[in-house]
C-alpha cells in the first residue's frame, strides 16, 4: 500500500471516475460522489487540480475506462505532472496495473482512498486490527501489479520507476499477508468477546441504549460532547475527537447520558459514505453491533449540505446491510443554523432542526429522546 500520509496539500491529484448511463446512480448523484472523492483527497493531503468523467454504457475491461479518456489523461498528466490519479470505482488489479503503464502514475481507486484515510485514522487496538485487516484483504489480489513488496513503504513522488516483484517474492509475500490475516482475525475474536462481555454488562444495568449515526462529518461526535457537557453524568467521561473532517472517528465510544430514571448510554462510532467498502463493513461488524443493539438511533444529518437527502438514503443502505433498520430513528438536523431563513430549533415528528456546535436546541432533543424511550417500554417515567 502507498504511503499517502498527509503533508501540506502540496501533492497533486487528478480525480477520474465513470458514470454508467444505464445504472441506478443519475449523472447529478454521480457529480456529488465525484465531489466526495475530492475532499477525500483533500483529506489524504492532495490539492486536486484535474478532474475527468466518462459517461458511457459499459466499461472497458482493460482500462475501466474508455481508451480516447485515458488518452486524454495521459495528455495531460505529462503536462501537469499530478502525483496520483484516484479513480472513483473499485478496479480490478489488472486494471489497475494498465491504467498506471498508460498514465505513468500511480492509480489508487476510492476504496483504496478510503483505507489509507482510515489507517491514519485508527487509534486504539481495535480499530487499528480492523483497519489493517481490511487493509490487507484489499492487497492480497493485488500483490502481481504492486511496484514494491510489502516489506517497504512507496515513495512520495508518485511518479512510476522499476515495477513489480519476482514472482518468487510475490509467493512469499502473499503467504506472508495470508498468515497476517488469519492472525489479526484471531485478534480480533478476542477483542469481540471482550467487547461482547462489556455490551452484556451494560444491558444488565437496564439502561436505555441509544446510537449515533450518520454521514461521515455529518457533525455525531460533535453532538455527544455537547450532550455529554451538559447532560454528562461526571466530568470524568471524557469528550470524544471531533474535526472537520472525513473520518475523523473511528473508535466506538460509549457515554453516560442523563440522571437517574432519565439516564441512557450513547454511543458513537464509524460515520457512513457512500460506497463504504464492504472489506470496511465486514472489518468493523464487533464494532457496529453497537448500532444494532440500541433501543433508538439519532441519524445526524448534515442539513446544510446540499445533498443531505442523499446522504439519507446512503444511510438508510447502510443501516439495512447491518441489519439495523428496524429500530426507531430520531432525525437530528444538524447545522442548521448555517440554513437561511430556517429558525431553530425546530422540532417536527420525528426530527429536529438545531445546532450542536452552539448548543441550540439540546434541551429540545434530550425531550425527544425521552418521550421516544418511553413510547419503546425502555425508560421508565
């Protein structure tokens, strides 16, 4: 795997991807993936100064993408010299391998993307033995078209040298991944069982369990600090890493919310984004069964993103492919007083429109959460 550790922005990337006319996603959900590749980017430390979309039928087997737009890219990397292409789609190895032949450059798609950001990411144990089982199920296949062994980290140019190891080293490093995974996997069973005895401890107290989730950046751990500031039990809970950006979370945090009859545990853990990769879904399944055993979820949704309704349904897929759709959702709109002309806080059905940066409208949420714990039979009043 690369080493794409940020630096100062200066690195530069081109962004290409491949809009099949004949699939679900419309040209308009496409452009706004394409936007989402790009602050990933951002977030790996990249400034992205070119982008190219091809929009056609079918997809070139050899290249992904049509041979007249890697044409074109090749013409303009040689002029613009970018450090990396991120191609917006999974591409198979052999993909991969003749896309960086055509351009001279290094090609990393989005789930690559999104592992690297998660490796930097990734704090305690459990995550870090997630991330790089994943991280390492994504190299396996890809072993044959990688310019380096395992044993060392690429370089920073981005440009391609020497490629491709022996086929002997490849064998040995294969082995090597397969015995590192099978090792990591064992790890992680046992930090599952852990995890499994401290859910049942919890769920012993009888306490109301209640889940954060959402969109990457959608602003959840943001919202469990100013609920633990105001409603926490003991200054001793500590606040949770909140940034403006991608990821920024991916531990699972669990915080005692309220007093007494009223109290809850909240948890916070990975946020969403569209096209998660399943080696990701499947990595951090221990730790999403946080979501799954909740009594209530707040989907936190970022109501001054232009495209919050998408990030919706991209949860709402989400929440299906773990098997947590069945439990009630409250909807917190968050940053809405970035919103012109919205007043807040707002509070609707099954939805709130407030502010957890300033704090506007946690009383009417805590109410919320209440009435919708006792409407379940799992908080008493």
């Amino acid at each position: 795997m690369y080493d794409l550790r940020p630096t100062n922005n200066t690195r530069k990337a081109f962004l290409a991807g491949l809009h099949l006319t004949g699939s679900k996603k419309t040209r308009v959900e496409y452009d706004l993936s394409i936007r989402e590749l790009g602050a990933l980017a951002e977030t790996l430390g990249f400034t992205v100064i070119d982008t190219f979309i091809q929009s056609t039928d079918k997809v070139t087997r050899r290249t992904y993408l049509g041979s007249g737009k890697v044409a074109q890219m090749k013409t303009a990397a040689e002029m613009e010299e970018p450090d990396i292409i991120l191609v917006n789609e999974e591409l198979s190895p052999m993909q991969t391998e003749n896309l960086e032949k055509e351009l001279d450059t290094e090609v990393l798609d989005r789930t690559g993307v999104i592992l690297q950001i998660f490796a930097q990411h990734a704090r305690t144990r459990e995550a870090r033995l997630q991330v790089e089982s994943a991280r390492l199920s994504y190299i396996l296949p890809r072993l044959a078209g990688m310019r380096t062994n395992l044993s060392r980290q690429g370089g920073g140019s981005g440009r391609l040298s020497n490629k491709g190891a022996g086929e002997q080293q490849i064998e040995l490093d294969r082995r090597r991944i397969e015995r590192q995974i099978s090792l990591i996997r064992q790890q992680l069973k046992a930090v599952s069982r852990e995890r499994s005895t401290q859910r049942s401890r919890r769920q012993s107290a009888d306490i109301p369990r209640v889940s954060l989730v959402g969109y990457t950046n959608a602003g959840k751990s943001t919202l469990m600090n100013a609920l633990l500031s105001r409603y926490g039990r003991s200054s001793s809970q500590k606040e949770v890493l909140a940034q403006d950006k991608l990821f920024a979370t991916l531990d699972t945090a669990v915080r005692r919310i309220g007093y007494g009859e009223d109290a809850f545990l909240l948890s916070d853990t990975v946020g969403f984004i569209d096209d998660l990769p399943h080696t990701l879904v499947d990595a951090f399944r221990s730790t999403l069964e946080e979501v799954q055993q909740a009594d209530l979820l707040l989907e936190v949704v970022d109501c001054a993103d232009p495209s919050y309704e998408h990030q919706i349904a991209v949860t709402a897929k989400t929440l299906e492919e773990i098997h947590a759709n069945h439990i009630p959702i409250l909807y917190v709109c968050n940053k809405a007083d970035l919103v012109e002309d919205l007043p807040i806080p707002h509070v609707g059905t099954d939805r709130i429109y407030m502010s957890a940066k300033s704090g506007i409208g946690l009383p009417e949420l805590m109410e919320m959460i209440r009435k919708n714990l006792s409407a379940e039979g799992v908080l008493h009043t």
